[in-house]
C-alpha cells in the first residue's frame, strides 16, 4: 500500500501541472481547500499529511485545511509546515464526544499550541443529535441545542471564539435550523469567520432560502465533491450549480472532503479540487465565479489576503 501511494504521488507531482494547463482558464494556482482528511489518523487515510502538502504545493495550491474527526490537527499542522514551506497548513478541531463535546477547553488548547495553526473550530460531527437520527443510529450524542434554543455551552464558544477574529466556525452536522440559529448568534456575538458545513448534503440539507439566510448573516456555504461523486452521491451536480447560482457564488466555498481509501482509488485531493471546479465550469458556472470561491472567499475565511 506504501509503495503504491508513492507511485501516485510522483506520477501526480508530474501529472497535475499538466493537467491544470490543459485547462488554461481553470487551475489550482491559489486555491484553497478548507477540508481535508489525511493521516496519521485513527482510520485508514488514502495519504498523509505532509505528502499531500507536497501535491497540493506542487499544483499550486495555497493553504489546506486539516480535519479528523477524533482529534485535534493542530500539531498536524505546525509539523507539516516545517516540513513542507511554502504552502500555508491550518488545523481544525471537531467537538464530538473525544472531546467531551462543546468543550471549550479543548478549544483553547488548540489555539494555545505552538505556532497558531488550530483554527478552526467544527460543531459536532459523527455525535450530532442530527447525524445519529438521519443514519437511524442510536447511542450517545452531542446536542447543541434544546427546545429551541442554543445550550449554553455553545453561546459560551461563540462568545471566546468571537474574542479570536482569525477563528473560523464551521456549523457542523447539525439540522439546517440549528444551523441558522448558530449563524445568527454568531453573528450577532461577533464571530468574524463562519462556514456552513456541507449546507446542500444529507445532514444539513438547506433549501435556497436557508442558505441565502445564512448568507445575509455573514455565513459562507460550503460545497464538497465528496458529495457530488460515487454510485450513490448525495446530490447531483446539477443541483449543486442550480444552488450556487441561486444563492451566489460569492457566498460560496468549494472543498473536496477527500481522503478516504476506496476501492477503486480515487484521486488525490488537488486533482479531486480540480476535477469539482471543471464539473460546476460544465454546468454553467463561469471560470470567474469558481476561482471567487475557491481562491478569494477561503482566502477571507482564514483571514488571509484574497
């Protein structure tokens, strides 16, 4: 499995520029992937951490965006900058259980470690009430909210995260409602940073006028090819531009989720990006609109020059 990973990696390291200049309107030059998966993690992962940050850097990229949805990439990401300079490595923590939940200690310690690179900051995940209940699982669960209302744990993280400009928020797997009400607070406590996750996928699963709420609050949708690929995708790609169109591009981000290992194998992260960016070009979306959001809206959601 090692010997065949490094086999992709030179060939893609000789590949993507290649295939970015056959598409001379659409490259990677700059462009932002704000979720990541990659090893070392507690599951299998298709590449690490600091090889794929040699690709992405290869191809132009700008900044990559670790996640793991057990631990903290905040190290991650401090190491693999001093292995690979000149592409710009943030990590990212996601509060379910691991963490104890919306634990806002473990927050803290991120942004404390050493260099600055925890940034991001995921609600909960895997252990949202909303995730166990749409995959008819059962056991333990993080809540965000109650009757309504946001528990107080959570407005004490927007509250912290809201004395932090530089920190992202991403809303998690929570229901397009408790997404909208974690928006607005945020917005109102003064969170600078805030993405819906995967705002068209299965587990959020905002209509239009949701996301361009969200929108109107200072929030960015995020769009992934993870979602859009595969014999069973949760949205079709067509829907995915029909959604971009109608709630505007520049309140958009795009990112892969890649890093699972498949059978067949799919392609590594920047070409995924690539691929994503070719596939909305195809359903109308103009070379403009995508570079705006892969490359100038990620770029103002980590607080970087566009």
């Amino acid at each position: 499995m090692a010997d065949l990973v490094k086999v992709w990696i030179v060939f893609l390291l000789l590949a993507i520029p290649r295939i970015a200049g056959a598409q001379s309107e659409l490259n990677l030059n700059g462009a932002i992937d704000l979720r990541v998966h990659a090893g070392p993690d507690s599951m299998d992962r298709a590449i690490d951490a600091d090889d794929l940050a040699r690709l992405a850097k290869q191809s132009g990229m700008r900044a990559l965006v670790l996640t793991n949805q057990w631990d903290s990439t905040a190290a991650v990401a401090y190491m693999v900058r001093k292995q690979v300079p000149g592409i710009e490595i943030f990590g990212s923590i996601v509060l379910d259980r691991p963490f104890g939940g919306i634990n806002l200690e473990a927050v803290k310690r991120m942004t404390m470690l050493k260099g600055g690179w925890g940034r991001v900051v995921f609600l909960p995940e895997f252990d949202s009430e909303n995730f166990v209940k749409t995959l008819h699982q059962t056991g333990p669960t993080v809540p965000v909210s109650k009757d309504g209302h946001l528990l107080p744990s959570v407005l004490e993280l927007l509250d912290f995260m809201a004395q932090h400009p530089d920190m992202v928020l991403e809303t998690g797997d929570v229901t397009a409602e408790e997404g909208l009400m974690v928006v607005h607070e945020a917005h109102v406590r003064g969170v600078k940073h805030v993405v819906v996750k995967n705002a068209m996928g299965l587990f959020v699963h905002m209509t239009v006028p949701q996301m361009k709420q969200a929108a109107a609050e200072g929030a960015y949708l995020e769009f992934v090819y993870n979602s859009v690929i595969g014999n069973k995708p949760q949205n079709p790609i067509g829907e995915y531009a029909e959604g971009i169109k109608q709630v505007g591009p520049q309140y958009c981000v795009l990112g892969t989720d890649f890093g699972a290992v498949k059978n067949p194998p799919l392609p590594f992260h920047p070409q995924a990006l690539l691929e994503f960016m070719q596939a909305l070009h195809k359903e109308g979306i103009s070379v403009a609109d995508i570079n705006l959001m892969v490359k100038t809206n990620p770029a103002r959601v980590l607080g970087l020059e566009p």
